[in-house]
C-alpha cells in the first residue's frame, strides 16, 4: 500500500508524475482534452490530453495550453503510437513543455529515442506480459497494465486486470499503474494489494459532470449493468463499447429486422462525432454498473482518498 501522508499517497507513480495522488485520468479521444485534463490536476490527480482525434498539432498545443490556463498542476498527454500523427503529437509536448507522455496502441520504441532526447517520462499501456517486457525493453519509465474489462481499445488478449496486474509487477522491474475496472475505493485499494502505485480510471470520470460527453452517454452507462458492454472487433482492433441498438447490430447479435426500425449499421460513429443513444458508439468499461451519474470530478477524489483507509479497516477485521 502506498504511505499515505498530509501531501499525499507517496509510490513511485507519484513522485514520477509530481501529484499527490497516483489517480490518473485515462486517456479518452475527443473527450478528454484541456478542460477534463485539468479538472483532474487540480484536485491533486493526473490529467490526460488525448492525442488521438487531435490530427493537427496546432490543436494538441491548443489543448495544451487551455490546460495551462487553469492550473500549473502537471498533466500529460496520450499519443497512440501507431496513429499517423505520433511524432507531431510528441513534437507538440516537448515544444510545449509537458514532461510526462503515456503510449498505447503500439510500440513505444518508435518513439523512445527522441522522448528520452527530451526528458520525458514515459508510461506505456500494455494488456499483456510480453507486451509490457517489451516496453520495458524499449525504455519506458512505467507500465499501465490495462485488463479487457476496460473502456476503449482492449488487447487481444482477453486478460482481467485481476490477472495482469500482479503478472506484469512481477515481470518488470518497473512501477505498474493499473487500468480497467476501477471506480472506487475498493478498486484503488484492490489495485494496490496487487502491487500497483497507481490507478487509471476512464469511465468513472466519463459520468462526472465536467466531462464533455453527451446526457445521453451518462445516462446510458449510469444505467448499465454489469453485461452492459460487448466487444466489438475482435480480431483486429477490439474496443469495449455500450450494448444499444446500433452496436447489436454491427456485433451481428440483433437481425437486421428485429428492433431497428430507425437504426441501420451503415449510422454507427464515434460518440463524438455524432449519433443518437441508439447510433453512436460508446467505449465504456465493465464497471459501468457501478458508476453513479452527475457527481463532480471532486466527489471522486474524496471517495476514493477518505474510502481506501475504511476498506484496509474491513480487510483487517478479517484477517485481523
Ligand atoms: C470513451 C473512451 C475513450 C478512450 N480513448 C482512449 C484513447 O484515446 N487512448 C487510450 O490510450 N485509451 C483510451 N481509452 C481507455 C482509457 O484511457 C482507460 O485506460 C480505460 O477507460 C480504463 O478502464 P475503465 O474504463 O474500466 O476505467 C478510452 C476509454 C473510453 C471509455
């Protein structure tokens, strides 16, 4: 567990962001830019930009220094490696001074040599164990170990985070943050007891007030159940969405004549660029079911900071 103190939780996750909590906001295309990066920074978090879906650079130094504007907290930026816009992307935080990158969807070696040239620490996102050695291999400053109950693009791996975490802690010699799952102080807590130093949330902080999504989004996750999600394309890229009308029918689960009178397979897009409750597609994780709606970013820091000491309580009164 990490200790905890009147400046924070201190881990190794920590002190290499410079935050007082190792609570990192996931990395949401579209969605999480300036704003929800420092809406997290500021109560003591690690606010993400997105890279992805910010295909000119001008607009990732845009979003940049929107976050600057409102807090001097650090945040850092996200770049898909295998995106065709992850060296201008990595330009833009060096230029703009960010000191923490986070990669995923690749291999971060492509990028390491000019990172490192900059200075920055670098995170890798990786759902496997192999995955995660070659990161290391590459260079990377910590490993997000993210399990396939995630919101988002998953690994083809099929691994929970219950499984990969304590795996890739003791594959690599590195500090592990965990993703996938967690919406709660029984999920940092649980994280932590499997070796983590720190957490990434991305759809707890889709259903705070401060994120930019549509009602619609919220009210569908904040009614979901746990088997409220499916994974669509799974031999190639698979991304865990929302279960609605559109995404049935693109999964092949619902005829094309039962049920879709006004939706047909050619409407589904991102939800942010557009589409109804039953059109858009909507990444959202396994925990869906657990997120209640309309809280503040704020509400979910003072769970999870004033939760985590009452949940080692409960463990010890059992194990005593
Ligand atoms: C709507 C949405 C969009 C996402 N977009 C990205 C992305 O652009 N890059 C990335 O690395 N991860 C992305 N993710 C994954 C998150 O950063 C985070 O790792 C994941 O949501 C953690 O699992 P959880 O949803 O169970 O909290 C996305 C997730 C969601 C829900």
């Amino acid at each position: 567990m990490p200790s905890s103190t009147n400046d924070g939780w201190k881990t190794r996750v920590s002190a290499l962001l410079g935050v007082r909590y190792p609570i990192i906001l996931g990395p949401m295309r579209m969605i999480t830019l300036g704003d929800m990066a420092a809406a997290v920074s500021m109560r003591g978090g690690f606010g993400q930009i997105a890279a992805s879906g910010l295909d000119n650079p001008e607009d990732i130094r845009a979003e940049i220094r929107k976050a600057r504007a409102l807090t001097e907290k650090p945040f850092g930026l996200n770049i898909p490696v295998y995106r065709s816009n992850a060296f201008d992307a990595l330009e833009a935080a060096i230029e703009m001074g960010v000191k923490t990158i986070t990669t995923s969807a690749g291999n971060p070696a492509k990028i390491m040599d000019r990172a490192k040239q900059a200075g920055l620490t670098v995170f890798h996102k990786a759902s496997s164990v192999k995955l995660a050695k070659k990161a290391r291999d590459a260079g990377v400053d910590g490993i997000i170990a993210m399990g396939y109950e995630a919101g988002g693009h998953v690994g083809r791996e099929n691994v929970t985070t219950l499984c990969l975490v304590p795996q890739i802690v003791d594959a690599v010699d590195l500090p592990v943050v965990a993703a996938g799952g967690i919406a709660d102080a029984r999920g940092v807590a649980a994280a932590f007891a499997l070796g983590a130093e720190g957490v990434e949330m991305g759809t707890r902080f889709v259903a705070t007030r401060e994120c930019p999504v549509p009602d619609f989004f919220k009210e569908e996750l904040c009614g979901a159940d746990c088997d409220g999600t499916l994974l669509l394309g799974k031999e190639a890229m698979p991304i865990r969405v929302l279960k609605n009308k559109v995404v049935m029918l693109v999964s092949g689960m619902t005829k094309a004549d039962v049920d879709t009178a006004m939706v047909n397979a050619g409407d589904a897009a991102y939800v942010m660029q557009g589409g109804t409750r039953d059109t858009a597609v909507m990444p959202c994780g396994q925990i869906a079911g657990l997120v209640g709606c309309q809280c503040s970013v704020a509400d979910v820091f003072d769970e999870i900071v004033a939760g985590v000491p009452n949940v080692l309580k409960r463990i010890q009164g059992v194990t005593g």
